[in-house]
C-alpha cells in the first residue's frame, strides 16, 4: 500500500517550508507567484487535495506565536505589542499576548500557558538576565526569540538595541552641554537593557573625567514620592545636578512632570534626556530629547527572525543566527540645552 503523503513531503516536493505550503492553502497575502506555482505543482503532481494538506497542516502547527511582554501599560511595550501582531499577522500568524507585571512567576505561568496552546514559538520582550525558564526553553530548541532584553550568558537569540552605546552617548550629549553633575535616575538593575545603560553612564563620565557620585543616583522603584525626595536632594546640595538621565522615556517623563509641580523649569533650571524615543516623547509638550532604540525595526526583526526559526527548525544554524545588535541614535529635543555659566 502507498505510504500517505503529508504536508512534510508536499513541502520537499516544492522546495519550501511547510508554512509556506500553509499560506499557499490559505490564500495569505504577499507570496510570490513563483512560490505559489510551486506549491500548487507540488500537490498536484503528488495526488494530494487542498483539503487533504489544510488537516495535515493543522495537526503539526497552529500558525501561533506568543508575546510576553513586562509592562503593556508601558508605552514602550504597548506600541512593539502592536507592531509585532501586525507583523504577524501579515505572515500568516496569530498572536497570544501575556503580561507578566515583570514576576518570575507570571513569566513561569505564562511560558506554561503558552507551550500548553501549542504556539509554535514565542517571543518575550522582558526578562530578568539570569533567567533559568528562558534559557531551558532555548536549550529545548524550542523557538524563542528575546527582544528589548537578553540573557546574561549570552546563549539565547535576542533583538537588542546597544544599549551600553546608547547611555554613553546620552551621557556624552550632556557633557557636550557642559554639564558636570549628571543625576541617573533607573530601575533595578535586573534586566540586561538597565544593567547596561547604568555601565555605559558609568563609563561616559569616567572618559571625561567626571566622578562617579552614588549620591547623583537613583536605583529602585519609580513612585512619584520617591522620585520627588531624590529631585530634591539632588537640586538641594551645594553641587547641585544640572542635568539628569532617566533610564526610559517613560522615567524621565515622570521627573519632568515632578520638575514642573516644584516650579523647576526644563531645560532653563535643569536638563533631561530619556531613553527609547516612544511616541509620546516627540508631543510638543513633551519634547523629550532622547535615545531611539529603533523600537519598530526591533520588532520587526524579532518577528522576522522568529519565524525564521519556526519554519527552519531542522536548519542548526538559522537558529544560531537570529540575534541582532541595532545602534542607537540620539534623538535631540527642547528639553537639553547648554548649560549657563
């Protein structure tokens, strides 16, 4: 008897990925033509229905990916949640969005959740740099993809911008301005893209020759109070900070907000710079001088790369090749100015 002929061999037959043959199936937009005659040849000279593929294929994926993300109220994490569904959507994928509040264990809960709907991949935009559950999913060769974050050891695909880079040139652009006393103000430093703005703020000042004063720096939860009781030491002591680096568009929002309840006038009496370059910091009310991570581009590529690797998964070294390091750029606004001697 004939051995039945799946979706797997319709696929060989055409030279192509069995989601490829999906998407020809099920009339996905942006397919090239060629592809499309190959694939259709492909059934045709194998005997096999459009029907008969379509079941074969829904038995071996679910043209599904998750999304895990820290913080959806998060601008940052709200505009790449909806670029990356759209991106797959238009490669023929759904998509699962979880928010695990940045806790382990709702990162644990979501992973379990996620494997447990069969998605074909995931990918996860934060995650602490010593993440056991992630780096056991990666060594599972399961496709995960990280993007805005990446593990310590380095061993697990990610999409980052360079972050070090971005904290040494946003620290730089104050120092150009002649600011000496630069105030950091940040979240803990358990995540790879805080861990390494700190370390590139660090190095800025000591290639110009600028201490490094702990009492300039803030690290820990970004409640308004908090916040307020550092603005005002910072603005109190004799070296009083003329400019402070917030770690994110959405800190450095915050303490512009604080400044202007203390009558602290941005840029005239203080300068602010951000990180990430969100949509809400180019309003004109904002007008947040800040570093882009290229946000968008990120996305795109995590998603790209994902797929990539879900529809390789028997090619080693496509996985092994789905990080990517993009640069970041200054973005310079109203709120920076040279500082008044």
């Amino acid at each position: 008897m004939k051995e039945r002929v799946n979706s797997k061999d319709v696929a060989k037959k055409a030279g192509v990925s069995q989601a490829t043959v999906s998407r020809v199936i099920n009339k996905y937009p942006h397919i090239r033509d060629t592809t499309k005659e190959k694939v259709l040849n492909a059934i045709n000279e194998l005997g096999f229905t459009v029907d008969q593929v379509a079941r074969s294929l829904n038995t071996r994926k679910t043209s599904t990916i998750g999304l895990l993300v820290g913080d959806i109220s998060n601008s940052f994490f709200a505009e790449t949640s909806k670029e990356i569904i759209s991106i797959a959507r238009s490669l023929g994928y759904d998509v699962m969005l979880s928010n695990t509040d940045h806790q382990s264990d709702n990162l644990k809960t979501s992973l379990a959740t996620l494997i447990g709907k069969r998605v074909d991949g995931i990918i996860v935009g934060s995650v602490e740099r010593f993440d056991e559950q992630i780096q056991t999913l990666h060594d599972s060769k399961f496709p995960v993809i990280l993007y805005n974050t990446r593990l310590a050891s380095g061993n697990c695909n990610a999409v980052v911008i360079d972050n070090f880079k971005g904290a040494r040139i946003a620290t730089e652009h104050l120092i150009s301005l002649h600011h000496k006393k630069i105030a950091y103000v940040t979240l803990p430093l358990n995540y790879s893209t805080l861990y390494e703005r700190m370390e590139g703020y660090k190095q800025a000042l000591a290639d110009s020759d600028i201490p490094y004063d702990p009492a300039s720096v803030y690290i820990g939860e970004i409640s308004t109070q908090a916040i307020e009781n550092f603005i005002d030491i910072i603005m109190s002591s004799p070296e009083k900070c003329t400019a402070v680096f917030a770690a994110s568009d959405q800190i450095a929002i915050k303490i512009m907000e604080i400044c202007k309840s203390k009558k602290i006038k941005v840029p005239e009496d203080i300068s602010i710079i951000g990180f990430d370059n969100i949509d809400l910091s180019r309003s004109p009310f904002i007008d947040l001088t800040t570093i882009s991570q290229q946000h968008i581009k990120m996305s795109e590529i995590a998603v790209h790369n994902l797929v990539n690797m879900i529809e390789n998964k028997d090619m080693e070294e496509e996985n092994q090749n789905a990080s990517s390091v993009l640069e970041p750029q200054l973005i310079i606004r109203g709120s920076t100015k040279v500082l008044d001697k």
